[in-house]
C-alpha cells in the first residue's frame, strides 16, 4: 500500500517540517481503522483489493464510504461498474489481506481470486467465501478528494458467513499502515 512521498498539507511555523510530519503521520495511523478486502466488478472484469478506509456515513438510507487511490485497478471498476463489497476477514486470517495489495489473478472457471474462492453478490460484485461477513452495494455518488476518490455506496445485502462473535481484521492486527 503506498504512502506519500513528501511533506504534505501545512506545518505549523514552530515545528521542524520533517519531524511534524512524522509525528503527524504517527497521530493518523493511530486511528482506529478495519481492513478490508473490497471486491469490485466491471463487466467480467473482477478484482479484490486491501482497503482501510471505509465506514458507514448514514442511516436513511444505510449508506457506506470507501476511499480509493485514483490510480488503482479498483478504481477503474468501481467507475465502471457502479458497484463494490465490502469483506470483514477474521483476525485469524490476517495474512490473506497481503494477497489483494495488487491486481489480483481472476479465475472466472474455479471461481477465485489469487487462489481464494468467491461468489457474485447480488450487485456482481464479488464476495469472498472466507469473509466472517460482508456487504454489498450500489454506488451512488463518488466524490474527488486529491489522489483519492470517495465512492458512496447504498448497502442492498449483508450477511455474516461466520459466528458474528468472531474478531474482525483491523489495521492494528497487522504491521500494515496507509495514509498520514
């Protein structure tokens, strides 16, 4: 996952550029965040991807944003395509969210992606078979924010696949970090 490179945004004038980045950056990687595999689909074109920013940002209708770096292959299909899922892994699978860092390898005829078998949600969009649980949606509206798109979209299917008990992936499982 790749960080910017550079000072970005303003720094305070009694700071030292660098070190207020790096404690900048430090302060942001300690917010909470889960991770994610987002599934994404374009036609017959498939992909997973490892993501961390994602939350739900409304009730009526039940409504979840994801942030994608614009000059990803996700990206592409989510524009494309007008769809996305979302999949919780389980703590206990951490390593499998290493495998979608990049495009991934599609095999529509043993239905798998790098390897891991998957299933079409009601949008297409793909859902991993090893996901505790996941949602499905719509996009409906998408949003410009630097190198970065935000793309909203209306949950229209959830489902746990696993105990509802068991511990989701987040990025403090990991040595992973993103953003800041």
């Amino acid at each position: 996952m790749p960080v910017s490179q550079g000072i970005v945004g303003p720094v305070p004038p009694d700071q030292d550029p660098e070190e207020y980045d790096k404690l900048r950056r430090r302060v942001l990687w300690k917010m909470p965040s889960g991770l994610y595999v987002l599934g994404s689909r374009a036609g017959e074109r498939r992909n997973g991807m490892t993501v961390n920013w994602v939350t739900q940002v409304s009730f009526d209708p039940k409504l979840v944003a994801v942030s994608v770096e614009e000059h990803a292959f996700t990206h592409e299909l989510l524009v494309e395509g007008g769809v996305f899922s979302v999949n919780l892994i389980s703590v206990e699978d951490r390593a499998v969210v290493r495998k979608f860092t990049k495009p991934v390898e599609v095999d529509l005829t043993a239905h798998t992606l790098n390897g891991f078998g998957f299933r079409d949600g009601v949008t297409g969009a793909p859902v991993l078979d090893l996901a505790v649980a996941w949602i499905d949606c719509e996009i409906r509206q998408q949003v410009e924010l630097g190198g970065h798109s935000l793309f909203v979209g209306e949950v229209v299917d959830a489902r746990f696949q696993a105990d509802e008990e068991t511990p989701v992936l987040s990025m403090g499982d990991t040595r992973m970090n993103y953003g800041g």
